[in-house]
C-alpha cells in the first residue's frame, strides 16, 4: 500500500500551497514579534536608563509618546495610522 499519489498533468503541486500559507502565517505573526520586541527593548533601555540617572529614563518615555502623539495627529488628519489605508 503506497500513500504517494504521483502529480496529475496539469494540476498545481502541494509544496506551492505550503509556502504561500507559510508566508500569510508570518505575514500575520512577525509584525506583531516585532511590536513585542520593541516594547520589551523600550522597557530595558528604560531601566537601564534609570540606573544611570533618573531623568535619562525619560528618553524611552517621551520616544513612546512621540509616536502615540504622531498616530493621534494622523487619525486627525482622516488617514488613519500607517499600514491600515
């Protein structure tokens, strides 16, 4: 008994189908990796920063608000944030 159904003429191989749901899935989980990342590398750097001297761990803090105050100014605008056109 053999599982291996050779590939008919004309029909597409599995190996395609496996790379474009390999690539929709990282397509969904990276960005959000990434977003994990750079918020654990904010809470570091502000600790870090901390250690060295207090008014330093406001760097990291007003980079955050920077960007929270750049997305309120584009919802603002009637665009939205960047990657949701």
């Amino acid at each position: 008994m053999s599982y291996y159904e050779p590939q008919r003429p004309g029909e597409p191989g599995g190996c395609g189908e496996v790379w474009l749901l390999t690539r929709i899935a990282l397509g969904v989980i990276l960005p959000i990796i990434g977003v994990l990342f750079g918020v654990l590398l904010l809470l570091f750097a502000a600790f870090y920063l901390l250690t060295v001297h207090p008014a330093l761990a406001l760097i990291p803090i007003g980079a955050v608000a920077a960007v929270l105050a750049g997305i309120a100014f584009w919802e603002r605008r009637g665009q939205g944030p960047p990657g949701t056109r």
